[in-house]
C-alpha cells in the first residue's frame, strides 16, 4: 500500500477504523507506507482489513506475506501519465482556440474581449480536466458519501463548476495543476523515503565467513552467527559488528557516527556494520547477529521514529479537519448571499466561490509538516544522531536544562589506575589484588581499569565469591575466604570506617578530577586507589556552546566523590554540580531541576536508565553506552561526541523555524487570495497556480533539511 498523502490516511482512518475496533488501534507510516493495526487476527481479520483498504481507494497487503509481488505499471506510473496528458490536451485546445481565433491574445481574452470557444477546443478541455482528475474523482466521491469534504472534493467542485460557467480552460487548468501538486507531494515523500532506504542499503549483501579449515566461504549476512569470524579486504564494508582478532585498517565509520575522520580498527577493537576498511584487511570475531547490529538497530528505530508524530503534525491535522469543511462552507456562502442581497450577478459569485474552493486546498498546509520532520530526522541519522520519534525532534529547541552524568559522558569513560596508596600493613599489590578480585566481573569501566593495572603489575586477581553489587557506592565479597568490600567515599562513611586521615588522603589523591576508590577487609580499610578519567577534548566547547544558545542551567549529575566531581566541572565549565547520588538521587534530582523547564540528560551507564527514561530528553553516548542506555534514551549519540548536542539544539530549531515558515506561507497565501478573490482580482487558473507553488516552496523547504549537516 502506497501511502503518499494524509488524505488517504484519512480515508484509511475513516474506513478501516470502525473495522479494527476504533482508530486508536491504527498507527501510519507515511515514510514507509505503513498502516500498523494494533488487534489480534482472530479478532480482526486481514481480510476484513483489506476490504476496508480497498474501500478507502487504495490497494494493500498484509507485509511479509506472499501473493502480489508490488505495485504494477500503472499504479507506479499512472499519475504521471494521465498528468502528462491532461497537460498536453490543454496546450492541444488552446492551440486550436488560438488558431481559430487568430491569435493566442485573442483566445485568452487579452485582446477585444475573449473570442467563442470552438467545439474541437471545449472538447480537449474537457478532455484535459478528465485526464487530470482521474485519479481525484472517485475519491471525491466518497468524500461526499461520508459527508466528510477533502481537498479532492473541493478541486473537483471546483473543475466541474468552471466548465458549468463555461470557463473550459480554467476548469481544464485547475484539474492539471492540482494533478501536478499531487505528483510533487508524492515524489516529496518518496525522495525521503529514499534518505532513510539509503541506510539500508549499507549492509553488504554477503559476508565472507572463515571456516574451521581456513577457508573462506561468501554467505548472507542473517546466516553468520555471533563468535563466528568473518574476513573483509580493503574496500569492502563490514558485514557485522564484531571485534577484530586480526589485522589492521582504517575504517571509515560515518554511516554511523556521522564523523567523516577514520577510526584505526586494531586487534581487540570494535567495528560496527556498514563501516568500510579503507586500507587492510580486517578478520572480524562477530558478537551480534545480524538483526541486531547497531546498523540494524538505527535503522529500525529511525522508521520507528516516523511513526511517532510531532506536536505539530498533531495540530496541523485537527486544523485541516476543521479548515476544510469550513472553507466548503465560506463558499456556499459566497456563492448565494451576495446575489440574493442584489450585490451582482449569480455567475459572478458562483465564480468568485470556485476561486476560493481552489485557494482553500490544505495541500501545502498539511504536506509541509511530516515532510520537514521526516527529512529533519534523516538528516540526524546521517550526522550521528539517531533521534527516535518525531516528536522528540521539537524537544531540543525548548531545552532549558542540560544534565550530564561524569563517568563515560563528560569524561572519556576509559580511566587509568594512577596512584596506589596502601595503608599501614599492607602492600600495593596486596590492595590493587584484592580490588581486582572484586571488580573481575563488574563491567564499570573503574573496575575493568584496576583489573588491568592489576594484570600489569604480573598479578592476577585473586579468587572471590558471594560478590555483590552496592549501587551507586561500591560492591562487596569474600576474598580468600575473607570479607572484602570496595567503594566510594560515601561507602566509607556509611561502614563508620572514615578517619581524619583517610579523608585528607581522599581529598589530596581527588585533585586534578581523579577518582579515588577505597579498598578494604573485614573492618579495616587496606588502601586507596586513584583513577584518572580524563574530561573529553570536546566538553568543554559543548558546555560553552550550549550556554551560548541559551540553555539556562547546565548541570552535572554523578556519584562520584564531591571532590572529584567538582575538579572535573571546574575544567569544562560547569558550575552546578550534584556529586554522590545514588541512581534513585539521581531521578530525585532531576524531577527537580525539571521544575525549571524542559529538561535533557545526557548519560551511558546502566545506572543512568532510570534518569534517561524520566527526562524530557534522554540522551544517550551511543558508541560507549551501554544496551539498556541506548534502548531506553530518547536521542543516541553514535559517535559520543558531545559536540553533537548543541548542534541536536540548532538542527531542532531549524526544524521548528522552517515547519513554522511553511504554516505560515502557506496560511498567507490563502489569506492573499481570500481578499484578491472578494475584490475580483484572483482567477481559478491563478488560485491553483498559486496553490500549487506553495506546496513546491513548502515541501523544497523541508527537503532542505535533507542536506543539513552544519547549522
């Protein structure tokens, strides 16, 4: 089903609602030509569902299943071909009409009057206004059964009134220009939907998989599973996301993260599907199957996201349900007062009625909003930023409040073990074991450091058992058989184990934005390690930019120490700082800074779920980020670059301001001719030029977004 305009959404909404059960349980995707029907198939039979489509003017298929294998000839190009030859039957009348009456002056009128129409010429007119409204007509039809007027009932009122009146070539011109809105509208939507297919067509085809004998063996991406190894040359792009075992290349990775400078892919190093391997040849360990890459995954949440409308597509759409009946209704009403109150003539009116029909046409009014969201948000993917409804695309432009997590946000994520201090009777190895022991198997990027400064130092960690997590604060075993616990300053108050002396450490090991972790057995505290995690090179200039723009409270938000956590705000420029919060703090927190306004959060842990999923905005790094970060965040940075933010703040009010420019030319157009149109100054052909080059303007404006990649 090719779902082109939000007149057959209508149409849909009409026949298939009562049929599913209420028009709540239908969802459109115009981009992808979708209508999802949330009900069960016992309940709602497809076949029921089909017939309500094909009542509703249109032909569908239940998606993934057999039979028609698309839409044939005619339905691709039938439009085209009965617009086309409406155009030429019109240039065939006027030329006969010009030739009879001497001149192409005479036949228009411009020179003594307009001249007789000849019958060969009404013919070809008519002929025109057929041709051009052929696909119009039966849908105006129904729209007059249902008591429901649309823009199709309106032009073809509108066609069949002006050649009542005698007006052959205005009836013929209207009918072929409202063609040719419609083509643009359809050719709109489709060059987006040719934006979003295009990261489709990134997957390779084929993967060239390694068997066990060395081999290498050519099969679709879908067969190969995780842990298998898959072989790709220079030039070739990556069929899966893996880790590379062996060799070298540069990979360029800006169908994902948008960042057109290469990555160096290396032996333990992760790769991503659709990235190309410039110069080396890569052997690929897989670690997700294909369905769910981080390809994949942009792809379906980027057509997942167009079903999600915005606010002011939302509003658009009630507008137009209620613009149109009343523009139906300002030209009954022309057309009968004024002769019956003796202001002119029946003809007159009638005609200064179709004029105001073709002029009130909400084409460019309702085209214009999901064609702008749509193209804003492909424009993001392409960037690195994969927004995930168009509705949260409008969010940024309103932001007043910008949070930001530490650890793997503001800093690089990637912290190095850098001081170890033990305490009296014990070691350095000692502590930095015992630390390891408990961090083997946490995943946080602190523990997965002292693990290896452990290994580095020719240690491994030592055994432990019943380890468990203390969110926010530190986790808890047995080591040797012993009870081991590590954890932030904040767990060293609570065991009731802090010393004066143990608190001017933390706070001296804390300066320059370390991380100070306390390690300790039984009731005793055994050593300090610090951590540094160095502040990301962008931070800085992204918290500058964001306050430039206008962003009135930038803060951040960690459970880090205080000490920390303020050294690490100090040098990127942030002065509000809420350091050691729990996760449950962290959301506490938040819902009061959203007091202020619309607020973001930006985050990549799995601790940072809560506070993602509760913000207006959640934003997540999409590279370093976690799974449960990036499926519960609103916005993924692919390539978690914090400089995409406040670009993410500029591109959204550049979509707001061009979605409001569209509203407002085209509202003024109409208002324009409204008042050409009650002096006698607009005409039928001039209504829907006009009409029809304001959905040009309207719909190229939106499109423009389609090449934003810097504002």
């Amino acid at each position: 089903m090719g779902l082109d305009c939000s007149e057959e959404v209508e149409a849909l909404r009409r026949e298939v609602g009562p049929v599913s059960g209420g028009t709540d349980r239908l969802t459109f995707d115009l981009m992808s030509g979708l209508m999802l029907v949330d009900a069960p198939a016992d309940e709602v039979p497809d076949e029921a569902i089909l017939q309500a489509v094909r009542r509703a003017g249109l032909r569908g298929l239940v998606e993934g299943t057999a039979g028609e294998a698309g839409p044939g000839w005619w339905s691709r190009h039938g439009r085209a071909v009965t617009t086309a030859a409406s155009g030429a039957l019109i240039v065939v009348g006027l030329g006969y009409h010009a030739a009879a009456a001497g001149s192409l002056a005479q036949a228009l009128g411009l020179a003594h009057g307009p001249a007789p129409v000849p019958l060969a010429s009404r013919i070809a007119h008519m002929l025109a206004a057929i041709t051009g409204a052929w696909f119009i007509v039966p849908r105006a039809i129904r729209s007059a059964r249902s008591l429901r007027p649309d823009m199709n009932l309106l032009m073809t009122v509108a066609v069949t009134g002006a050649m009542f009146l005698g007006e052959w070539l205005e009836g013929a011109t209207v009918a072929f220009l409202f063609a040719v809105s419609i083509l643009l509208e359809s050719w709109s939507v489709n060059r987006a939907r040719r934006a979003i297919r295009k990261l489709m067509e990134l997957t390779p085809p084929v993967a060239r998989l390694r068997m066990e004998d060395g081999s290498e063996v050519e099969v679709p991406p879908e067969s190969v599973e995780p842990g298998q190894t898959v072989v790709v040359h220079a030039g070739e792009r990556i069929p899966l996301d893996g880790e590379v075992v062996e060799g070298a290349s540069l990979v360029d990775t800006s169908s994902v993260t948008g960042e057109s400078r290469p990555d160096t892919a290396e032996p333990g190093g992760q790769v991503w599907a659709g990235t190309i391997a410039l110069d080396g040849t890569l052997a690929i360990r897989t670690t997700r199957p294909a369905s769910d890459t981080v390809l994949a995954r942009i792809i379906r949440q980027v057509a997942e996201a167009g079903r999600r409308r915005a606010r002011s597509e939302k509003w658009v759409d009630r507008f137009a349900l209620v613009y149109t009946p009343a523009v139906f209704a300002a030209a009954l009403l022309t057309a009968v007062l004024p002769p019956l109150l003796g202001l002119g003539a029946w003809s007159v009116w009638i005609y200064r009625a179709l004029v105001l029909l073709v002029i009130g046409c909400p084409c460019a009014l309702v085209i214009s909003t999901p064609v702008s969201v749509v193209a804003g948000l492909a424009a993001a993917a392409r960037h690195g930023v994969l927004v995930k409804g168009g509705d949260l695309l409008e969010i940024p432009a309103r932001l007043v409040t910008v949070a930001l997590d530490k650890t793997g946000t503001l800093t690089a994520g990637r912290p190095t073990v850098e001081e170890v201090i033990p305490c009296p009777d014990h070691t350095a190895p000692e502590v930095l074991a015992v630390a390891a022991a408990l961090e083997l198997r946490s995943g946080h990027p602190l523990g997965a450091a002292i693990v290896e400064a452990c290994r580095e130092h020719g240690l491994e960690p030592l055994p432990a058992g019943e380890v468990r997590a203390l969110p926010g604060r530190g986790v808890e075993g047995t080591v040797e058989g012993r009870a081991a616990w590590l954890g932030s300053h904040r767990l060293l108050e609570e065991r009731g184990q802090e010393t004066p002396e143990n608190h001017e450490k933390i706070r001296r090991l804390a300066r320059g934005g370390r991380t100070v972790v306390v390690v300790g057995r039984d009731d005793h505290v055994c050593g300090l390690i610090a951590l540094g995690d160095a502040p990301r090179p962008e931070a800085a200039a992204a918290v500058r930019e964001l306050k430039a723009l206008g962003i009135e409270h930038v803060a951040m938000l960690t459970g880090d120490n205080r000490e920390t956590a303020e050294e690490v705000a100090r040098i990127v420029g942030i002065r509000e700082v809420h350091a050691g919060l729990l996760p449950e703090d962290k959301v506490d927190r938040l819902g009061k800074l959203r007091d202020n306004g619309p607020l973001a959060f930006v985050g990549d842990g799995i601790n940072d779920a809560p506070a993602l999923a509760l913000a207006d905005l959640g934003i997540a790094m999409g590279g370093a980020g976690t799974d449960a970060a990036i499926e519960t965040a609103h916005v993924a940075l692919m390539s978690d670059d914090l400089a995409k933010i406040p670009w993410l703040v500029r591109h959204s009010r550049r979509v707001l301001a061009i979605i409001r420019a569209n509203i407002a030319f085209a509202l003024g157009i109409k208002a324009l001719f409204v008042v050409l149109t009650f002096t006698g100054h607009a005409s039928l052909w001039a209504a829907i030029a006009a009409d029809m080059g304001a959905s040009f303007l309207v719909i190229a404006n939106g499109l423009r977004l389609l090449g934003s990649t810097r504002n």
